[in-house]
C-alpha cells in the first residue's frame, strides 16, 4: 500500500504538516523520504512535521573546537557505528534537558525506531569511556540524507564528539547532509546553518534521482 503524506508545502507557520497516522516502517520511510518527521507528545496523535526554514549540516563544514579535537585524541575514549542502538535511544529519551519537561521518545516511538534499526535504516554512534556508554545519536539513512533524531551526553563534549564521528562517517560515505530539524544555538555553534524549505526538498529530489540510478 502506498503511504502519501500532503504536499511539505503546505505546513503551518511552526512547520505541523500533519495529524494521525502509524509508526511503522513503511510509513517512517516514505516521510523521511520528502523531509518529514514525526514529533509528538504524550497523549497526543502522531505529529508530522517540515519546518521552514530546516536547520541542516554539511560535514565538511563542522566546526571542531581545538578542545574537542584534544578530547577525541584522548586514548581513554572509543567510538562504534551501530553497536548499542537500544541503549543509545534509550538513554536519549532519559537524559533530562535543559527547559524541557519529560520526552518526546516515547515507548511507542523506541519500539518503532529499534525496528527500523532491524531493518538496517536506523543507525546510531557511540562513544565509550572505560567501557561505558558516554555519549551518542541515532537517526534515519535515506538515500544519503542522515536524518538525526536525538543526542546525549553524559560526559563532557561527549555528544558533540559523537556528531564529529558521524560527520566523519558521512564524508567518507558521500552522504548529502545531515537533518537537524530545528534551530539551536548550540547546532549553530558546531557548524549547522538553516536552509529554506525548497532547497532542502531540492537536496533530497538529488538524493531520490541518484539512489534510483543506481538501482
């Protein structure tokens, strides 16, 4: 069955596109394919959203702090792509944030994005400290696009070094962009830069036309 979503265009003024629907792959995959992603809260309706404009990452344009660079050549911390996904997601929707309350990572939201990294489309990075977790992110890869969906840190810098290995990954691999979704200063201070909606959706048509060349 083919999933549609309206037209990104026709998003309100905060970016909401749409109301209801599931969390199952085949629809996580067709959103995040034109730039669409869920973001609810307790009792409330799965959410879509396609803000304008869309915070977004280059990686050839994060900034790596002299400090940071130091802190990455520390031989106390590893770094792994896909080695602890649940954990990873899990201590996202647990870490508390500053002005916010409770989580938007819902278990309904977990359950769906643990069985989109079953099926290979959910990635995450950690980053270890004398065998434990410190720090990480998961997101969605479709075709060349990393759609990053959470962060935490329970170290100093851990979360960032966590992006700067992505953002390694993701010049190695060729990928278009990395997604943040919104604005934030502390994006903004690691390289992120807004972007209007139509030039997003054109990154994303380039992704779709070269993923169907080479199939």
């Amino acid at each position: 069955m083919m999933i549609e979503f309206p037209d990104p265009r026709l998003a309100n003024d905060e970016g909401l596109l749409a109301v209801g629907g599931d969390l199952k792959p085949a629809t996580l995959l067709a959103a995040y394919a034109q730039g669409i992603f869920p973001w609810y809260a307790e009792n409330q309706p799965v959410l879509w959203w396609s803000p304008d404009p869309r915070m977004v990452l280059f990686a050839a344009e994060f900034h790596c702090s002299k400090r940071l660079a130091r802190r990455m050549r520390q031989n106390v911390y590893t770094f792994s792509w896909d080695e602890a996904f649940d954990q990873v997601i899990g201590l996202c929707a647990e870490m508390p944030r500053k002005g916010e309350h409770g989580t938007w990572i819902l278990p309904q939201m977990i359950d769906a994005y643990v069985r989109m990294h079953e099926l290979g489309h959910a990635h995450s990075v950690e980053v270890w400290c004398d065998n434990m977790l410190v720090g990480g992110l998961y997101g969605v890869l479709v075709n060349d696009v990393f759609f990053a969906e959470s962060m935490f840190s329970r170290s100093i810098d851990a979360s960032k070094m966590a992006l700067a290995m992505l953002c390694e990954r993701a010049l190695q691999s060729g990928w278009l962009l990395i997604d943040c979704q919104f604005h934030t200063e502390h994006l903004q201070s690691l390289g992120a830069r807004e972007v209007s909606r139509n030039e997003f959706m054109k990154i994303l048509k380039r992704g779709r036309h070269e993923f169907k060349q080479q199939s």
